[in-house]
C-alpha cells in the first residue's frame, strides 16, 4: 500500500493527500484499480492532471505543499526519506498555528480563527485596522468562502451527508459573521428542502456502504450486489449514480 | 563529402538531452493548481488554492 494512503488514513482531515496517474491509464482505469488495491474509503483524491510538473525522473514521485501553497519538497519517496515525514510533521503543526511573521497583536485573531471563531477573528482585524490585519482578514474571508463554495458543490453532487456535516461546522464557526453567513445561509435552506430528504437517505446509505466494502475485498461478488441493490433502491440520486459508477468499474478486467 | 548533417544531428542531440533531463524541483515555489475535471473523491474541491491552511501530499504513481 502506498505510503500516501497510509497518511491519510492515520492523519484524516490534518492532511489532503492527491494521487496523480502519470502513465496514461484513463480514469475508469485508475480508479478500478484502487478500488482492488483497497486504496478507497479514504479522503485521498485521485486525478490524472499534474498539478505540478514531474521531474522526470521515474515513478513514484512525491511533493508536499505546504499551508501557504509553497512546495516544500519534491523528489522519489525514497530519495527524500524521514524529510518527508518530519517536513509532513512540521506542516502539519503550522496548520494549528498563526502564520510565522504573523504580528504580535494579530495573533489573538489568529487563534479566533484556528478556533473556528470567525466573527471574532474578523472583529480584531476590524479593530486593529492595520495593513497587516486587512490582509489576515482577507485570507480569513477567502478561505471561509471556498468552505461555502465547497458546500455548494457538495449539494450539487449529491454527497449530502458530507454537505451536512460541513455545513454543521459553518454554521458555528460563522455564527455574526454577516456576510459569510447570509451565504450560508443559502445552502443550509437548500439542505432543509424536502426534495432533498431522499437524496440524504440515499447519501447516509450509499456514502457509508462503498467506504466499507473499501477496504474489505471491495469487488467481491457480494459487495457488488449490496451496492447494486443500494443503487436501485435509491434510484435517480446522485448516489445510485455512483453505486452505478463502482459497479461498471467492478467489471472491468484490470491487469495487475 | 558533405558535413550539412552534423548540425542537424547536433541540434536533435540537444533537444533530447534538453527534453530527458529531469525538471528542477518546484522546491519554493507557490503552486495554484485548479483541476480541469474534478478528481475522484474530490468531494467539491476543485482547486490547491482551497486547500491552503492544510498540508497536501502529492503522489505521482502509475497503474502499470
């Protein structure tokens, strides 16, 4: 099993880890094959677009980037060794910490924000009024707005359970913040509609059976059908589409 | 005899060894990716500028 999948395994939401296929393999392909890998049932991404260039120089390839998007290291895993981890480690810590440089008075805001209390942390910006402060205001507006992005999309998509938790999470962390939370506010009222009440069924049980026939012989004939089952008991969901989507990809022959 | 080929050869020879030489490190550099088609299991994230705040592993593999 690749290290990759074990990180996020053990470190969940503390890290996102991306798979990139760079050898041409298409993405029924791919994602067949983590399938029988038992690399699914995790929050690992996978993709064939290389968000950074490769160095060329054989497969696999790692890089890690940092909090602030930097890339902080990249090479073959074994090359970089026990760097990788430590370097993981430290980007990990930074993630529950203001930014280093970050100015004494503006570390109270920080710690607001880490702590999911946005309307305070916007407040001690609003207060302080300094350049630097306008800025970390900023990045708090900017990533709160790509939660709420996130959020929308997760209800377009169907994974409603998912939208359900986030939304949960936003909801307290921009509680008087009144921008941030007008916006929210749309998507929750998307999420008490009645038309979706089928959709989170069909979430909460589809959702929840693929990430457990994931890591226990997922295209084993029974767990197909329960799937298969799955999706025609919640018929015309988002959800019966990707219990559609495994089962097609359960019957492609992957060589390995 | 006619030499004409030698920079032809030259230039092919240095392309190749320009086009096999492995890239540099992204080592410092700010990567902004946004994905054209959402990767599987994106779960609404489109774009490395969303995941700011949180380490990201990328992991080059292939299937063969």
């Amino acid at each position: 099993m690749p290290t990759a999948v074990k990180h996020q395994r053990e470190l969940g939401d503390d890290i996102q880890v991306i798979f990139v296929e760079c050898q041409g393999a298409d993405r029924d392909t791919y994602e067949a094959f983590a399938w029988k890998m038992k690399w699914m049932g995790n929050a690992a991404m996978w993709t064939e677009e290389r968000p950074l260039p490769t160095l060329g120089s054989g497969l696999p390839e790692t890089a890690l980037i940092g909090v602030d998007g930097t890339v902080i290291l990249q090479g073959s895993p074994g090359a970089l060794g026990k760097r990788l981890n430590e370097a993981l480690d430290a980007e990990i810590k930074k993630s529950k910490q203001a930014p280093e440089g970050t100015p004494a008075e503006l570390k109270k805001a920080w710690t607001h924000f880490l702590k999911g209390e946005v309307a305070a942390a916007l407040a001690e910006c609003d207060k302080l009024a300094t350049p630097a402060a306008n800025e970390a205001k900023e990045q708090f507006n900017s990533r709160m707005k790509a939660k709420v992005e996130r959020l929308k999309r997760l209800i377009d998509e169907g994974y409603v359970s998912e939208a359900d938790a986030l939304a949960g999470d936003l909801s307290k962390s921009l509680k008087g913040a009144t921008e941030l939370a007008s916006q929210l506010a749309e998507q929750t009222a998307r999420l008490a509609e009645p038309a979706l009440a089928n959709e989170r069924e069909a979430s909460k049980a589809i959702d929840a059976a693929l990430d457990k026939v994931a890591l226990d012989k997922p295209f084993e004939p029974g767990n197909v059908k329960k799937i298969a089952a799955l999706g025609e008991k919640f018929a015309g969901t988002k959800s019966a589409e990707r219990a559609a989507r495994f089962v097609a990809l359960s019957k492609l022959k992957i060589e390995r | 005899m006619r030499l004409g080929w030698i920079p032809v050869v030259g230039a092919l020879a240095l392309t190749s060894f320009a086009l096999l030489r492995p890239a540099p490190p992204a080592e410092g550099r700010v990567v902004d990716y946004r994905f054209t088609n959402a990767p599987v299991n994106a779960m609404g994230i489109k774009s490395l500028a969303e995941l700011r705040g949180k380490p990201v592993l990328v992991d080059f593999w292939g299937t063969r």
